[in-house]
C-alpha cells in the first residue's frame, strides 16, 4: 500500500466518524450507522489489513467469518422480533 | 389400515383432532426411510457379492445423470414434507379464538391449572371432549416441558415468558401428561393427566369446584404455589406436616420448646420457613416472601383453618 | 514460507470474531426485545468518551498500518516512533475506558443483577449494561493483548531483529491491531450512538 | 522391527515433547480410547438401571448425572476429537506427502491443552458430578451445583484445542501439500477433515462464550440469561445450537472420509463421484451452520424461525444423500474385498442412511413435535452420530491399524466382533425409536411400567455392543505384539500407504513422487 492511499483511508475513517457522530444526535438511525460502520470496516480492512492486494484465501475467510457473524444475529434476531 | 400402522409403530392413540394427520405423515415418512435404507443395504450387499474380488467388471460405471436424478427426487420428496409438515405445525401453533384458556403453571415438579372460573387443579387437568383448550403456559423455576403423546402435542413452558399449546380432545379417556424438558431430579416424576370427559359431566365437575369463599381461594393458591407437593391434607404426614388439624394444634420445635400453630405462626413459616421449625421435619421449604401477597398467605392461612377438623 | 502465518492469523481473528458474534447476537436479541430500555441506556453512556475512543483506535490503526510501510521504505527508525505512537494510543484507549467504567460503577450502574436501576429505567436495562460490561471488557482484553504484542513487536525492532528484510512478525501484529480497531468500530455504535 | 516412529528417537521425554503428528497422534488416540471406556461404562449403568421401571439400581439424583456425564465425556472428549485430532493428525500429512503439520508445536500444545481440559473435566466429576444435562440449558445450569463450573471451564478449554487443531489442519492443507499436487488431487479424507477445520474454527468458539456465560451467570448471577433479570433463556439456546448442531458434523464428517476411503480402497476401484463428494464435505460445512433452530421448534421458537430453519434441515440432508449415492456407485463394477474395515463401512452405512432419514422426519416440524426430547430422538443421534462417529472411527482403526503398527490382526476375530459391534449397537438403539414412538421422554430416571420391554432389549443391545468392544481392544493388543508383519496388506494405492509401515519420523525418507491417489490400475 502506498503512502497515499494509508492517509488517505485514514481521513476517510475519521471523516466517516464524524459523520456518524453528527447524524446520531440528529436522530440518523441504527440502520445509518450499521452501515457507516460496515463501510470504515471494508476501508480497514481492505487497506490497512491489505485484503485488497492480498491472497484470495484471506478474503475468503473474512468474508466467511463475517457472513458467520450476520447469520448468528439475524437467526436469533429474528426469533426474537417474529414470536 | 391406520390402526394396524399405529399399533406397528407403537404409537399411543390418536386422542386429539391433531394426531390422524401427524400419524399419517408419520407413516409416510417413517416408511419411506425403511424403504430407503432397506433398498441401500440390499445393494450394498448384492455389489460386494456381484462385485467381489475375481468377478468380470463393467465397462462404465453408473452414469451421473441418475445420480443427479436420484438427488433431485430426493430433495423433492423432502421439500414436500416440509410442506406439509410446516402446514401441520402452523396449525398447532395457532389457536382457534373460541379456544377455552386455562392458565397453566409448571414448576419443579407438578402442573398446576387455573380454569376460568377461578377453579384450580394440579397435575390433572379436566376438559370437555370436543371443545379447544388453550393452555397459557409459565414455569416458576426451570424450564419444563408440556407433552401428552396421546395429543401429539408438546411445547416447552419456559421461565419470564409464557408460551401456548392448544388441542381438542376427540374422545373420553385419561391421557397421561409428561415432562418432557429435563428440570432436575424429579422431571420423570412430573406426570400428570388430561382427563377428557363429555362436556356434560365436565359442567358438572366445573360447577362443584367455582372457586367462592377464601379458604377455596387458598387452595386455589395452595395448588398453584405446590404446596401439596410436601403437605397433604389428609393427615398423612410427607416432605413437611400435613395440614389436616394443623391449625390451633401445639408443635413441638427443633431445638426444643413449642408453638401453637396459629395465623402468625403459619404466616411466617410461609415467609422465613427456618426459623421455627416443626421437629422431624427436613428444612426443605423455601421461603414465599415476596411470592406470596398479604392477602394470598391470608388466603393459605384460611385454608388451612378449614381443615382444623379430623379427618 | 511466511504465507502460513498470515494464514493462521487470519484464521484466528475469524475465531475471534465468532467469539464476538455470540455477544452481538445477545445484543441484538434483546434490543430487539426491549428497544426501548437500550435507548435508554445507549443515552446513559459517556459519548464524549466514545467519541474519542474511536478516534484513537482509529488513528492507532492508521500508525500501526504506517510502520509497515516505513519498514517497507527501508526506514526502520520511523517504523519505531510509529509504534510507539500506537503504542501510546492503545493505552490512552485504556485508560480513557477505565475512567468510564469507574465513573458508571460511582453511578450505581453494575453489571448484573445489583444494577440499581433508578426509577426511570424498565425492564431489560440491566441486561443492557450487563452486556455493555461484557463485550467492552472483553474487547479491551482483547486491546491488551494486542498491546502486548505491539510492545513485543516494539522491542524486537529497537533490538533489530525485526529489520526491512524480515518483519512478517510485525504484519501479523498489526492485523490483529486492526481486527481489535474493526470490533471497537462496532462497539461504537451499539453503545454510544444508537438513542 | 525397523527404525520408525515408534522407537526414533528413543525416550519418554522424546515422546511427551514431540512434535511429530504421528506421535501426537497416538497420544491423542489413547486418550480418546481412554475417555471412550469412561463414557461407554457411564452408558452401561444408565442402561442396567433402566432395566426395572423404579430404577432399581442409581437414584434419579445420581440417574442424572450419568447421562450428563456420559453425554459431556463422549461429545466432547471422546467424539470431537477422536477421528480429527486422533487419525487427522497422523494421516493428514502423510496423505498430502509432508513431513509434518504447518504448526508442529502448536500441535502439541493442542494436545496438552485438551488433555487439561480432560482433566478439568474430571475434576468436576470427582467434586460431586454435574447433573444439567450436556446440553447445559439454562436456567437450571446457573442454579445448579458447583462441580457445573469444572464442566463449563473444562469443556470450554477443549474447546481451545480443537480450535488450533482446526486451524492447524487449514493451514497445513493450504501450504504442505507435495509439490504439484493440485485441491482436486486431494484424498478425500483429506477433504473432510478440511471441512471440519472449518467447522471447528467458526463454531466452536461461540461454545466458549456461551458456556463462558453460564459460569459467569452461576457465579456473579449476571442474569445474561435469567427470567427474572429480563434474560431470555431461548437465546442461550440459539448460541448453544449454533454450535452444537455443526458440532454434529465435526463428529460425522471425518467418518465420512474414512468411509470414502474405505470404500475405494476395498473396491480396488477410484471412488466415484469425486467432485460431488468434495462440494458436499464443503456444503455440509457450510450448510450446516444454516440449520441450528430444528433443535427448538418446541422450545418457544417463533414460528416463522421454524420454518425457515426447517427448510434449510432439508437441504443439508440431501448432501448426505449424495454422499451416499457415490459411496454405492463406488462399488458398482469394483473387485470388492470384504475385509472387516469395509464391513464396519457396511454398518456405517446402514446407521447413516436410517439415521440420516429419521433425522429428515425429526426435521418435519410438526413430527418433531411428537418426537422431540423423546428417546426417538435419543435413537437419532446415537444412530447416525453416534454411530456413524463409532463406526467410521472402528473401520479407521483396522484399515489403518497395519500402516501405524506394520502388523495384522486376526480377520476371523475382527468379523466376530464387528458382527458383535453392528448387532448390538442397532440392537440397543432400534426399541429407543420405537420407544419415542410411544411417547417415552429422554432423561427418565423412572418411567412408566408399559415401556419396560423395550428398556430390556435395549439394554440387552447395550451389553453385546460392550463385549463386541473388549473382543476389539483384545485381539487388536494381542496383534501389536504377536501379530504378522505386513507392509500394505490392502493393496491400497492411497498416498499413506507410500511410506512404509510403520513410517519413519520424516514420513517419507526420500521426496515422494507425486501419484494419483486413487490410480487402481498399476495396483494389482
């Protein structure tokens, strides 16, 4: 990764933060935040944690583990919000 | 057909509207994996015999196009199932809204009911055939399980919430009802009974048993919180002393010294149960505080007074 | 040759984020169930502390994702005051979490079911809290060890024995440093901005 | 006997700090053998004392404990690890032609981690026993006596083995394979215990949190899952599933890859089907993970979870389907041997696909409803977990017993003790279907005196299944000493069989020639 692109993700992070601090106190919503915080995770991950010039087994763990993570939170969610 | 497939398989009799069309899915999937495995066993046999060591081989082997063919159906089969298994359960999972309520309370170990009257019964639970009964079910303690294999039905009764089963007897009969969720040492002792009668005698027993005065009140509540559990009321004494001619009479105490058992010592054995202990007895009650309103232990308390008489 | 160490970091932040998993299915079950009292307790929280939390993992993952590249530059010297700089992050991280936490146990807010909850609170507040105890503690378990690598990793290049030709050790640090920072960006949310 | 792993180098502190798979095999081996006897003798009284309705034998209290403790004895310390960590790790190497796994000392610090675990696991026995049932639901788990917490913390540290064993083998396939052997080249046991890397490293860990849970719930009452705090006892079970279901497979998917071996192996024949069978070791690791709420469609799961997770039960078994499709069309037109390890593939089989169709019917909702928590269910599992898990592990043992020892056992005892194995484990479980048919619930200290006859044959079962067992250890002792040399007895063209009997310590003394492992035509 090159210099550039390190700071640039980092502003972009912090710049992602803020926003989701601001739109939290307008009343922005679980579902803007979930989705700001998914998109500094795929920032991180695909360039600090170099998944983006990595080996392809690497994402395909994190993309498995994440599906993983998802699937456990929506299948009890979901019993949960339909009985 | 049906009977003869019933009695092959051991099940118990088909008691509630439920259990004909269960039963019959029953047969058809439980046939059908006797098929299944008996046809594989039987191939396997004839291939290592067809097949052994020595014998001329084909040429090909079995082509792919049955293999798929085969998965094919067999995902078929099992998504028909699940149709109309799912069917079935929506069915029982979803009350009719004339349903009969009875509020159902589990606890380590017994069943206590509540009917709408008022009337309370523990561990047998009376209902006219014919008529849909709605169980609202809540447990004390831990998690127990509402099964009566004649119905078909079953549904875990779970602490902090409640859950509902429903069914409609379809004949007179005694049918036994079993935990069937693993609660502690006495969760194959936790059996009790649906006992369908026609709905003319059920009127009848319903009417003898409206709950009017206190003392019935408190043996309402005395059922509910399991006090029969440890205290009969026939003068036989079991886990604690038996309520029959307990009110007024002098008990002698652990450690020496007496009582006599009136209001406010039977009140506060129900609040703080060790502190004046009936002698021979194991200290096994647990406290009510705080399960037990004023009112409620003044209730027991009553009861209790009503069974000063011998017996 | 080092391909199978990348492999098995990466194998373990899986495991550990399944292990997070767990956590997050309860949080979002009983949000779920009491919406209500985890708004309340979402409002309980300190979020200037939160904030500023997030801010530092973050600008601690950028520094760490820095070292990399200065040792990659050849310039191993820049590399160490990178780590350093994470290094201090990670515990400024801490103590600012730590202050937190004593502030809301002064506040009678504990986990568990001695939480005092006051008179407005309902039901299924406690369970907020109890979780929010839960899974910041765990993540900052999780921040301490990473720490302890990052300082294992420090030392070992002021040492010298991470250098530009071999620093597989320090990649693998930093993406566990960065799995910690993904958890946290997460927690964020749940516990200081969803009123 | 010539040099080999056994005896090189010399020493029990070479063999206690080894870093060779295959002796960390072994080592894993005994103690799964070990766990194995402890389990099967808490099985033997639970079945003696339901031979009489009262329960003549235990009371309901110590009735309790046993079944807990066979359960939390045979699950974790006997099935999980017994063909992953036992056969996986002296086989996996030699099946993909390296000296050793990725991780040699991580190796060994998973056995050391699980045998502590065992351990611990112990402990709880020994302080008063644990009586919540395997399945450790709350909350009477968090109001239960102490020795719980050994439990939770024993099981959770085996838990910690099984993830680096898991993730071991991922790395090891990835990176050790001979040079120019390609995925597809792969054994396809090889394949299996891939698939249950997987599973092993995404699922185990929420166990540890949610037992993690349980013991912080008992000791600090945090109430995580406590009605009376406001916790949802059904959530600790949607945790618990979500791994204890894929767990299933981490038992069944190994004897899968034994049995494919077997089977081509003993059919002198390539299997057939490879790429399917490959696609379903991976959809069952997947899919599996899909499937957790079929264990709680009457536990006050919303009716919509159950449907869904009912449909989604269906699509996993149709992977065992395909399995045993290419299984039997491996046979077809093969020169089949019947020695002993393809009779227990035989019974395998049979239990599989019985099992696996009850399993079909259990995932029927509204006939789960019946059967739930009933010995039906009991007979399910024991069938097709169980069982397959036993089976696969016995046809493993006598297929590869000549490659680990160099030796032969008597055939003739074999086939007795597997006919001895086969008919008295169906013998045991067949009445408990029945048995769950007529509405017998599972963990009955005492039942009601209308299903004694069948507690009795079951129990008869029970006790052939034992003899069978000791007749096993007995001839298979008696071969490590007096038993025949014999370098490759089943003509087995599979890559492990390259190397001699018994290996030596690297394997393969010189860079082995890659071979299709499955190449039946230059094998006479």
């Amino acid at each position: 990764m090159t210099a550039r692109s390190l700071v640039f993700t980092y502003i972009l992070l912090v710049v992602l933060a803020a926003a989701s601090w601001l739109l939290a106190d307008v009343g922005g919503g679980t579902a803007v935040a979930l989705l700001i915080a998914a998109l500094k995770t795929l920032a991180i991950a695909l360039v600090f944690m170099e998944l983006w010039i990595g080996h392809a087994s690497d994402r395909v763990i994190a993309v498995v583990a994440l599906f993983f993570v998802v699937l456990l939170c929506a299948g009890a969610l979901a019993d949960v919000v339909t009985r | 057909m049906n009977e003869l497939l019933r009695r092959a398989l051991m099940l118990p009799p088909q008691a509630s509207t439920f259990a004909r069309g269960i039963d019959t899915l029953h047969y058809i999937v439980i046939g059908a994996a006797m098929v299944v495995c008996f046809i594989v066993f039987v191939l396997l046999l004839y291939f290592a015999i067809r097949f052994r060591e020595g014998q001329p081989r084909p040429k090909r082997g079995i082509p792919h196009s049955v293999e798929i063919g085969l998965a094919g159906f067999t995902l078929t089969v099992f998504i028909v199932w699940w149709v109309v298994g799912f069917a079935q359960y929506r069915d029982m999972r979803e009350p009719p809204a004339d349903a009969m309520r009875v509020y159902t309370v589990a606890k380590q170990w017994m069943w206590a009911f509540v009917y709408p009257n008022g009337a309370a019964a523990e561990d047998d639970l009376r209902v006219p055939v014919g008529q849909p009964v709605e169980l609202v079910m809540t447990s004390r303690d831990v998690i127990h399980s509402f099964y009566v294999p004649a119905f078909r039905v079953k549904q875990d009764v779970v602490p902090g919430r409640t859950t509902n089963v429903w069914f409609t007897a379809n004949q007179p009969g005694r049918f036994e009802i079993l935990c069937a969720e693993y609660c502690g040492a006495g969760h194959s002792r936790m059996r009790g009974a649906v006992i369908a009668m026609p709905p003319g005698e059920y009127a009848a027993w319903l009417a003898g048993h409206r709950a009017t005065d206190l003392a019935s009140t408190g043996e309402k509540l005395a059922a509910e919180q399991g006090c029969f559990r440890c205290h009969t009321v026939d003068g036989t004494p079991h886990l604690g002393p038996s309520w029959r001619g307990l009110y007024g009479s002098t008990i002698p105490l652990e450690g020496g010294g007496s009582v006599v058992a009136d209001d406010a010592y039977l009140t506060e054995s129900m609040m703080n149960p060790p502190a004046k202990l009936h002698r021979g007895y194991p200290p096994l009650m647990p406290t009510y505080l705080g399960r037990l309103s004023g009112p409620e232990a003044a209730a027991i308390v009553e009861y209790i007074r009503s069974l000063r008489g011998g017996p | 040759m080092n391909r199978r160490y990348h492999l098995a970091v990466w194998i373990v932040i899986a495991s550990e984020a399944l292990l997070f998993a767990g956590l997050f299915a309860l949080y979002w079950s009983y949000r779920g169930e009491y919406p209500a009292a985890f708004s309340s307790g979402v409002a309980l929280d300190i979020h200037w502390i939160g904030g500023l939390n997030t801010f530092i993992l973050l600008t601690s993952s950028f520094t760490i994702a820095w070292s990399i590249h200065m040792m990659r530059t050849l310039r191993p010297r820049a590399a160490l005051w990178s780590l350093a700089a994470t290094v201090v992050l990670g515990l400024a991280f801490l103590a600012l979490k730590l202050f937190e936490w004593s502030i809301h146990i002064h506040d009678g807010i504990v986990p568990g079911i001695h939480y005092y909850s006051g008179p407005a609170a309902g039901r299924g507040i406690s369970l907020f809290f109890t979780l929010y105890y839960m899974m910041t503690g765990l993540h900052a378990l999780h921040v301490v060890a990473g720490l302890s690598l990052v300082v294992w990793v420090l030392v070992r290049v002021r040492r010298g024995t991470i250098f530009p030709e071999r620093y597989v050790a320090l990649e693998l640090v930093a993406l566990y440093w960065h799995f910690v920072d993904v958890v946290w960006v997460f927690l964020w949310p749940m516990f200081y901005l969803m009123r | 006997m010539p040099a080999s792993f056994w005896s090189e180098p010399r020493g029990l502190r070479s063999w206690l700090l080894t870093h060779d798979h295959k002796r960390i095999g072994v080592m894993y081996l005994f103690t799964v053998l070990f766990f194995l006897l402890l389990g099967g003798m808490f099985a033997l009284v639970l079945r003696l004392s339901l031979v009489t309705p009262e329960n003549a034998l235990v009371s309901a209290h110590t009735y309790d404990k046993l079944f807990t403790q066979h359960g939390i004895v045979m699950v974790w310390l006997f099935m999980i690890p017994s063909i992953p960590s036992a056969f996986g790790n002296i086989l996996l190497p030699l099946m993909i032609g390296a000296r050793d796994v990725a991780f040699p000392r991580l190796n060994l610090a998973s056995y050391y981690i699980f045998l502590v675990g065992g351990i611990v696991v112990c402990v709880a026995l020994i302080a008063g026993g644990v009586d919540t049932g395997w399945t450790f639901y709350t909350p009477y788990s968090t109001s239960s006596a102490a020795a719980t917490n050994w439990a939770v913390i024993g099981v959770f540290i085996t838990g910690i083995s099984s993830i680096l064993t898991g993730l071991n083998f991922i790395a090891t396939v990835h990176t050790m394979r001979l040079k120019g052997m390609r995925w597809r080249d792969m054994p396809l046991f090889v394949w299996n215990l891939y698939s249950t890397s997987i599973i092993l490293v995404l699922a185990t860990p929420v166990l540890g949190l949610v037992l993690l849970l349980v013991g912080a719930d008992h000791i600090w009452a945090l109430g995580i899952f406590e009605p009376a705090a406001g916790g949802d006892p059904v959530l600790f079970q949607h945790l618990f599933w979500f791994y204890s279901h894929p767990a299933v497979y981490i038992m069944i998917l190994p004897a899968m890859g034994v049995v494919a071996e077997v089977v081509s192996t003993f059919s002198h024949r390539r299997p057939a089907w490879y790429g399917a069978i490959v696609l379903a070791s991976l959809g069952i690791a997947l899919v599996g993970f899909l499937t957790w709420g079929h264990h709680m469609f009457v536990a006050g799961m919303s009716t919509f979870d159950s449907g869904v997770f009912g449909a989604l039960s269906m699509l996993v078994a149709i992977f065992s389907a395909i399995k045993v499709f290419a299984w039997v069309s491996t046979m077809y037109g093969g020169s089949i041997t019947l020695a002993t390890p393809l009779l227990y593939v035989f019974t395998f089989i049979f239990l599989f696909v019985f099992g696996g169709m009850s399993g079909v019917a259990v995932a029927t909702t509204s006939l789960d409803v019946h059967w739930h928590d009933t010995y039906f269910v009991v007979a399910h599992f024991h069938f097709i977990m169980v069982g397959g898990t036993m089976t696969g592990f016995l046809a493993a043992l006598h297929y590869w017993f000549p490659k680990l020892s160099g030796r032969m056992y008597s055939e003739t005892w074999a086939k007795l003790a597997c006919a001895a194995v086969s008919i008295g484990f169906i013998l045991t479980f067949t009445p408990q279907f029945l048995l769950g048919n007529a509405g017998m619930p599972r963990r009955y200290a005492t039942y009601p005196a209308q299903y004694q006859w069948l507690h009795v044959l079951s129990t008869s079962g029970a006790c052939l299944l034992a003899l069978g067992m000791f007749t096993v250890a007995a001839y298979l002792l008696y071969a490590i000493v007096r038993g025949p040399h014999v370098d490759n007895p089943w003509r087995s063209a599979s890559f492990e069989w390259r190397s001699a009997s018994p290996p030596p310590s690297e394997n393969f003394v010189d860079v082995p020639v890659l071979k299709d492992a499955y190449d039946y035509e230059d094998v006479p």
